[in-house]
C-alpha cells in the first residue's frame, strides 16, 4: 500500500498547475505554426482557442504477463486540436499510409504532439488526424501525461474557407463538439471514426 500525505498531494497539485500552464502556451504556438504552414493567420481562430478546452488525462498501464493478447488503448484519433503526450517508456503506435502500426521512439522527457480530428477538419484534410493505440509490456508499467486540446465546445468546426477553391473542394461537414458525443454514445468506437463520418469524399 502507498501512503501520499497532504504535503505531498499538494506539491504534485502545484507541480501539475505549472505543467498544464506550460502545456497551454506549447498548443498556443504550435497552432500558430500549423496555422502559417496552411497559408492562414497565425492569429486564426484566437477566440476559439482562447474559448477552447484542455483536459489532462493519467493513464497507467501495468505490467501484463501476456501483451501480445491485449492492449492498452485500442486504436483511434482524438476528437480535438492537438494533442500533448509525456510517457515513462515506449508503447506509443501510430498507423502510418500504409496502415502499419509504427513504435513511436521514446525519448525521456520528450514530448510527443499529435494532431486530432479539428485539424484533418480544419485543413481540409491537408493534415490528417494521427490514428494510435497504447500497448503493454510484459515487465515494465508505463504511465502517460495526455493534454487533449480542443476548440470551443458549441463552435461549428468545418474546412477554412481559405482553403477550399476548384482545385480543392470542400471535404468535410461542419460538425460540433455535441455531434461526436452523440455518435461515441450510438457507435461501436472501435468499428469506425467519427472523423470518417464528416467526409464528402474519398480522401
């Protein structure tokens, strides 16, 4: 059993304050980056930004005796903006074009960004959403720090007007924070995405 007294409770409290703060600057100039590499502004969507949400996830996986018969997290992209992942160990995967699932390099106290569904929206599918699942290993636990960042809740998300022309048609639907709630709550998650649902055609 393990004992955490009020003086340590209140050091990792302060201590995770000062790590989601400094997490919220990092998504603030990444957005601007992602923003001038698409030709916008890199003050595009401030307000939605500055309205948006960022929830902070803890994950621990344990060791497992069998990890080739289960996993962590099953595969999916995350519904938000970008998302901030700071691991222990590897057993991070990502899908590549190929649909082959790829180990992320660990680096200790690296930082790892993905982009979610908001952007692959956003850009028009120029960006495309990272699809991922977490494994387990057989003698190690692994213990994540998840900083989903996301834009406003109510605001109707679609492809940036600026870069829609003849040459690149609309390819997405507008949708809302509420409508990926209503299909996780109605859909098997692991049967398809709700990114996929939004598609006027094939990528």
């Amino acid at each position: 059993m393990i004992i955490i007294t009020h003086t340590q409770k209140l050091c990792c409290r302060k201590s995770m304050g000062k790590y989601v703060k400094a997490v919220q600057i990092l998504q603030n100039q990444l957005l601007e980056m992602i923003f001038e590499s698409l030709g916008l502004n890199r003050s595009y969507l401030h307000e939605e930004i500055n309205g948006g949400s960022q929830t902070l996830a803890v994950n621990c996986y344990p060791a497992c005796p069998e990890p080739g018969l289960t996993l962590g997290i099953h595969p999916h992209s995350d519904y938000g903006s970008i998302t901030v992942l700071l691991q222990t160990r590897s057993g991070l995967e990502i899908k590549d074009k190929n649909n082959n699932w790829m180990s992320v390099p660990f680096v200790e106290g690296a930082l790892v960004v993905q982009l979610g569904d908001q952007m692959e929206v956003m850009s028009n599918g120029q960006y495309k959403s990272v699809i991922h699942r977490a494994t387990v290993n057989g003698d190690e636990k692994r213990f994540s720090i998840v900083s989903l960042h996301s834009f406003a809740m109510d605001r109707k998300m679609g492809p940036a007007v600026e870069l829609v022309d003849d040459q690149h048609p609309k390819s997405y639907k507008e949708f809302c924070f509420r409508e990926f709630l209503d299909f996780i709550s109605c859909n098997d998650i692991t049967k398809g995405r709700f990114v996929d649902t939004l598609k006027l055609n094939k990528l």
